[in-house]
C-alpha cells in the first residue's frame, strides 16, 4: 500500500489505512470483462471503519475553511454526508441527470465504459464558497472533473477532491492537475 499523503503517517494510521485497504471487496469482471470493481460496502458495513474513514478526512480537512461538501451521485453521499455533518457544514449532492427537481445545472463526462451526466441545484452554491469534492472512489477523474466544474460554473471555489480509493493505474489524477487531490489508499493495479 502507497500513502498518498505528503505527511509520514505514524504506525497507528498506516494500521488504519492497511485495515481500510484490507475491508474492500475485489469483483472480478464487473460491470464488464477484465475490469476489477472495488466494493466499498464490505468496508462500511464495519462502522468502526467507516467512523474510521470520516475522522481521517476530517483530520486532513478541518483546517480548510471549507464552507460545504459535494458528494457524487451515490457513493459519495455515504462518505460525504458525515464528513459534512463533521466538519459542520453543509451537504450538496451532485445527483445523476434527471434526478433534480429545481433548477439546476448539468455537466457530461467519459467514464471508462460509457458517458454519463451530473446535476446540481442552480442554488446550491453561492459565489465564492469553498467546496470539497467527496467520491468513494477515483479511476478515470470524469466524474470528479465534472463536478468541478459545475461548482466553479456556480462560482463556487473547489478546495480539494477527496477519495477514500484511487486506482492509480487509470491516471485520474492528471485529469485533475491544479487541484488538490487526496486520497486514503491506492491500488496502482488491476491485480492489487
């Protein structure tokens, strides 16, 4: 396992992170051929790990200013909405196309097997706001990208993206170059 942050975590949190590591689930072949899913559910059935993943990202973002946090369409709701309610501040949720019922905004985006699009509320985002990006797992960077951009649209200010999985070997990371980006644990491989 690769510690993606910068700072040299003690013995204590390098146990966190190999345990977190440790409780994710590998489907071979799903949703198509050769591709290895990463469940994240066999980690949050554990609530001590999922406390766990929301007080690690609490640590690294508390000092931030950060004014609110997007989750992304559905994962990212579960690890952005107690993030939020942590970090007492409010909650957006960046929903699949056609899910909003009040005025909002939309941005496509290539995922590694198909295109999709996000929603936010037009309302969602005053100008000059501070926002974290929170997703459950990072591979191509569409996703995240697409988000970004709704809330720089909206005025908004990205603080950073906040993953709790990166698969490194996708080089979602470079489609996001000028962002902070950070996540808990790396698989930097299909066979990890």
């Amino acid at each position: 396992m690769r510690q993606v942050d910068a700072r040299s975590p003690g013995e204590s949190m390098k146990r966190d992170f190999a345990e977190i590591r440790d409780a994710i689930r590998r489907i071979p072949n799903w949703p198509k051929q050769g591709v290895v899913f990463r469940d994240l559910t066999t980690l949050w059935k554990e609530a001590r790990l999922m406390r766990r993943c929301t007080l690690l990202l609490f640590r690294r973002y508390r000092n931030r200013k950060i004014q609110k946090v997007m989750g992304i369409e559905a994962r990212g709701f579960v690890v952005g909405a107690p993030l939020a309610e942590k970090l007492r501040v409010g909650f957006i949720p960046a929903r699949k196309t056609g899910k909003l019922p009040a005025e909002r905004i939309s941005e496509q985006y290539e995922l590694e097997y198909k295109s999709d699009g996000l929603e936010v509320h037009k309302d969602a985002i005053q100008r000059g706001e501070r926002v974290l990006i929170v997703d459950d797992l990072m591979a191509t960077g569409g996703t995240a990208l697409a988000a970004a951009k709704m809330v720089e649209r909206l005025g908004g200010r990205v603080v950073g993206f906040a993953f709790v999985v990166e698969l490194t070997f996708l080089k979602g990371r470079e489609r996001l170059k000028g962002y902070d980006v950070f996540s808990l644990v790396t698989f930097d491989s299909e066979q990890e």
